[in-house]
C-alpha cells in the first residue's frame, strides 16, 4: 500500500482531532464571556437603581406641618 493513502487517512484525523479540540474550547470561551459580560451588566444596572435610590432620598421634600 504507497504512502499517501496513509498521509491521507492522518490528515483527516488530525482535521478531527483540531475540531474536536477548538470548538469546545471555542464554545467554553464564548460561555465564560457571556456570563462576564451578563454579570457586569446586572451590577451596573443595581448599582445606578441604588444611586437613583440615594438621590431620591436625598432630594426628598419635607412633609408640610399640618394644618391644624
């Protein structure tokens, strides 16, 4: 059997091998980005609720004395 039908067996394995090791990888990558990404969002997004909530306190106007 001539050497190239070896070559080419290999070929399509190590072509296999390579996807079969950076698509998870790529995949795990893109999961650990999403959930950076996500999490930095959810605390910026309850970080300006809890400064809204300080500048309503703060700007808060006092209740009038009661007529009576």
């Amino acid at each position: 059997m001539p050497g190239s039908y070896d070559v080419l067996a290999t070929d399509g394995l190590k072509v296999l091998g390579t996807l079969g090791f950076f698509v998870p990888a790529a995949i795990l990558i893109a999961l650990v980005v999403f959930a950076v990404v996500r999490d930095r969002r959810l605390n910026a997004r309850e970080e300006a609720e809890e400064a809204h909530r300080a500048a309503m306190e703060r700007e808060k106007l006092p209740t009038p004395p009661s007529a009576d």
